[in-house]
C-alpha cells in the first residue's frame, strides 16, 4: 500500500522518554503534524475526516515508534498497513454523498481488517462497521486494539473478504485494503443501490489502480484514480493464495 505519485521518505521515529514507555505528548504532536502535512496539505478538507484523524490512535494499531510517519507499516502475518494519506484518501473517496448525515449512522464494510485502523476511522466517523479479514490472529488482535482505543462496537469477521458479507449488506460504502485482479462481483450486489460507494485497488499482484465505483440503482459508474501498491486479496474473488 504504497502511494506512487509522491514518495517520501521515512520519518524519524517518534521520540521516546528514558523508561522506554511512548510518551503520550510526543505522540499527540506526531499525530497533529501527520494530519496538517500529510494529509490536510495534500488537499483532503473535509473537517469530519480531518477531526477523525486527530482522534484516532494510530499508535494503539501500529508499532508507535513508527505510527505517524509518511509511510507504509509493516504488521503481522506479512502484511501491510496503508501509509496514513492512503487511508484517509480511501475513506474520503468512500464517503456517502447522497446520505444528509454523511458518515453518521452509514453502513460500512471494511475489506482486510488489518491492524483494525481502518475501521477504528469508519466508527470515529460514526458509521457502522462490518470488518472481515482472512487471518484469525490478526483479526484477533484487531479486535484488542479497537477495544482499547474506544471502538467495541465494529463487527469483527474472520472470512473470504472478496465475497463481501451479505449479512449485514447493503452497504453506502465498502473500502478494500487489499488489492483484486477485478472487482468482486459481491461487492457490488452488496452496495446500497442510492449512492453506494466502493473503493478498490485493482490490477496486477504487483501494480495496481485505486478504483472508485459509484452505485445508482442498477447502474455502475467507475472512476480510476491514483496507480498504488496494495498486498494481494486472496480468495474466491481475488487472487490465488
Ligand atoms: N485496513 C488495514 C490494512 C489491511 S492490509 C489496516 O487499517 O490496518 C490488507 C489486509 O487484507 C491483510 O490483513 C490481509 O490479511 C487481508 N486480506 C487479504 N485477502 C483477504 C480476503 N480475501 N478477505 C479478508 N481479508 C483479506
């Protein structure tokens, strides 16, 4: 989950005082500075999405030391976590417009739990979260961070993401944190037919689109966006394990 256009390189890890325990201060300057230069100045206004970036601890879902530089993290399981301007790009491009309430009170589906942050920005944006992910542990310890950081009430699924979760379906919006060779015909039964919004990287193993589809009734408007690098989905609808 790298983003091509403008790579930079890794911040300084985050300072840390002599008991070796994260100094909490230092990590809410971190994440500030995360929000006005990675984020705010790259063009994402939205003050909802802004404020939930403020509020979320991305130090609770990934190795603190690292959590607020402009890069992608590694987690368990050989897995990847978005560098954060992918993720607020995402989630600004699955916000739903057609909804008075934006984010309030929306159904969303998180594709690849990861470390569960994520979902922890879906529930600060008030939506209810459904998060599936392949890897039992890592939904597991997903789920300890979440809890942790303020957020028990996201629906934690352990399962084949490409096949969406019908169950709680239908959707205003659906963000893949991984990447398919196609979109997944389920994602998109599975979107609300007023407006429902899915954002995907779709392409090779290696290269990929970042793909936004627009619902509007029966009808499916695509849009291509920025070229990214995400971890493969694997399953039914995605990519060979
Ligand atoms: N959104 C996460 C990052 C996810 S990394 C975060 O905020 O931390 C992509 C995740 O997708 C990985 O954890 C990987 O295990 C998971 N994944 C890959 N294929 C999947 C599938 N078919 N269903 C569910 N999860 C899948």
């Amino acid at each position: 989950m790298r983003w091509l256009r403008r790579p930079r390189a890794a911040s300084a890890p985050t300072a840390r005082p002599t008991d070796g325990a994260p100094d909490q201060a230092a990590l809410a300057d971190a994440r500030e500075r995360m929000v006005a230069q990675q984020i705010e100045a790259r063009g994402l206004r939205d003050p909802e999405l802004l404020r939930a970036f403020r509020r979320v601890p991305r130090d609770r879902f990934v190795a603190a030391d690292f959590a607020y530089g402009d890069q992608a993290l590694p987690i368990e399981e050989g897995q990847t976590i978005s560098q954060p301007f992918i993720v607020a790009y995402m989630t600004d491009a699955a916000r739903p417009r057609a909804r008075a309430d934006g984010w309030r009170g929306a159904r969303a589906l998180d594709i690849g739990t990861g470390s569960g942050y994520q979902a922890a920005i879906l529930a600060e944006l008030g939506a209810r979260v459904t998060s599936i992910e392949r890897y039992p542990e890592l939904s597991h310890a997903a789920g300890v961070a979440l809890e942790a950081a303020g957020f028990p009430d996201v629906a934690l699924i352990v399962g084949d993401g490409s096949l969406g979760y019908a169950e709680n379906a239908p959707y205003d919006a659906i963000i893949v944190a991984a990447a398919a060779p196609s979109v997944p015909e389920p994602l998109l039964e599975q979107l609300n037919p007023d407006e429902g919004r899915l954002v995907i990287p779709i392409g090779t193993r290696s290269h990929q689109q970042l793909t936004v589809v627009v619902r509007r009734g029966d009808e499916f408007h695509s849009r291509t966006r920025e070229p990214v690098v995400f971890v493969p989905l694997v399953g039914t609808h995605g990519f060979p394990s």
